[in-house]
C-alpha cells in the first residue's frame, strides 16, 4: 500500500477555521475602532486595505460588493478554492501523491510578492483606469 500525503485535505478545513474565527473577530474589530496603520500614517492603501469588508461580503454571498472592496482577496479566494479542489482531487480521487511543498516554492512566493506590489501601485494610482481597485 502506497502512502500518500494528505495535507492538501487540510486546505478546506483551515479556511472554515478562519471562516469560524473571522465573525467574531469582525465585531471586536468594528467595536475597538481597528484600521490600516499604514493606511493611516500614509494616506496609501495597502493589498489588504478593505478586506475586513471583502471577507464580509464574500462570507455572506455578495460576490459584487467583495470585488468592489479587495478585488484581489476575492480573485485570491477563488484561486485557493480551485487548487484545493485540485488538490484535493488529486489525493482522494486519483490516488496520486500530493506534489512536494518546497519543489515550486521560490517561484510561487515571487509570483506572489511581484503580484501584491503590482496590485497595491495599481490602486494607489491617483486618476487612472485602474482607481476603481481602492475600497
């Protein structure tokens, strides 16, 4: 019997684990008067800036009201819930190994980085085309 790795199956319950959490955080968050500190010592949005709202509507279905607060964390989430499911696939259903962590991980995190910086200049753009990513 071959052994498999079952992390991948790990993916789904941490996102309904922070699912879980983020609701009453949201309201503490809310109730203690919670902003971005780089938002508020620079005037800049940063790649999270709106996301407490994004998560908000995406938690209750609002796809449209997500996208218009953190396009990025939505576009994010909807790529987290297809390579979990491929992942997930790949396990379970085909029975094959879960690819190994570390193989691809430099291009990944530099993929990542290089796509948070693009985003947080795009939105930080003073009238330009790419404004409407500001929450």
């Amino acid at each position: 019997m071959r052994k498999h790795q079952l992390w991948p199956l790990l993916l789904p319950f941490s996102f309904i684990l922070l699912a879980a959490i983020f609701s009453p955080l949201n309201g503490w968050m809310k109730s203690h008067g919670f902003e971005c500190m780089l938002r508020k010592a620079t005037g800049l949005y940063c790649a999270g800036c709106g996301g407490t709202r994004c998560a908000k509507s995406m938690l209750i279905g609002d796809l449209q009201s997500a996208m218009s607060h953190n396009a990025f964390i939505t576009i994010g989430f909807f790529i987290f819930i297809a390579v979990s499911t491929y992942l997930i696939i790949r396990v379970t259903v085909l029975g094959l190994a879960a690819p190994k962590i570390g193989k691809d991980a430099p291009w990944w995190i530099g993929a990542g980085i290089t796509a948070i910086v693009i985003f947080t200049i795009m939105r930080n753009l003073p009238s330009s085309p790419w404004s409407y990513l500001a929450p």
